[in-house]
C-alpha cells in the first residue's frame, strides 16, 4: 500500500510504502496545543516505510518522550514521535485521509466537554448566499491533495 500527504503549503511531502498502524485521536492537552484543535488525530507508520519527498520536518520536543514534527514555512503538524521505529503522523495531512477513521481515544481526562455535541451544530452549506458570496471569488494557493513536480508555497515574512 502506498499512501501520500503533505503540509498545507507544499513545502513538505511524504509517501508511505508500506502498512499504516489503528488510527487514534488523543484528547490530551498537548496534543490540543500542537495541533491547535480539539484532539490529535494520528495514525502510525513504520520509519523505514517512510519518505520524505519534499522538504523537511522541522521538529519540537513537546516533553522528555515526544518530539512533534511540522513545516517550517506553513506550521502544518505533521507528525508525533515517540517510539523507536515508529512516526504518528498527522490524519489530516494525507492526501487521502478518509480511510483512517480512528479505532480508539486517548487522554480522556483533558478531553473538552462539548466534543460530543459537535455533529448536533448547524451547518453552514456552501450553497447558503453569504457563504456562496464569500467562496465565489476565493483563489487556493493550499497545495493541492496529490504529488506535483514542482510547487511554490506563497510564504510571507510579516
């Protein structure tokens, strides 16, 4: 199996050739930091399974266990490192992530109270005028889901 991703600008890609671990999300508090989300959602791969095809992770050592992988120029969380031989990355960098449903939570204890009650919002549908208003002149320059040759990300420096 092979299975690709990347951070939001381009910068960093990866490929996986190999078989991916369960998918979990942690609901500890440094993962809600690192991530800047409500959980962490991760899935494990070998080491030697993966390539970096683009750039390079810069890393954070969140704790005396954990290194966190992200881009340089973009700050996407890639990844959650904290096993020999093994990488967690980041679910929703891969350029497919749908097939990764989680199996299991961890870090209950920091878990927000209002988590569960997310699928009961409304939503807000991209046909609705305001927000059809809004998208209709809206220009990605995310990098798309899927390799490319060549990508330049718009970085700022302000």
């Amino acid at each position: 199996m092979t299975w690709t991703g990347g951070c939001q600008c381009g910068a960093v890609r990866f490929r996986i050739d190999g078989e991916l671990g369960k998918p979990s999300i942690c609901h500890c508090r440094m993962c809600q930091k690192a991530t800047g989300g409500f959980f962490g959602p991760y899935v494990p791969a070998q080491i030697a399974d993966v390539t970096w095809t683009r750039g390079a992770r810069k890393r954070f050592q969140s704790s005396n266990k954990v290194w966190r992988g992200f881009c340089g120029d973009c700050g996407t969380p890639l990844t959650f490192e904290n096993q020999p031989g093994v990488i967690d990355l980041a679910i929703g960098v891969f350029d497919d992530p749908a097939p990764l449903k989680p199996d299991v939570q961890l870090g209950s204890p920091d878990r927000l109270p209002w988590v569960d009650e997310l699928p009961a919002l409304p939503s807000r549908e991209q046909d609705e005028p305001r927000t059809a208003a809004y998208l209709s002149d809206l220009v990605s320059y995310q990098h798309p889901d899927h390799e490319t040759e060549a990508w330049t990300p718009r970085i700022s420096s302000t």
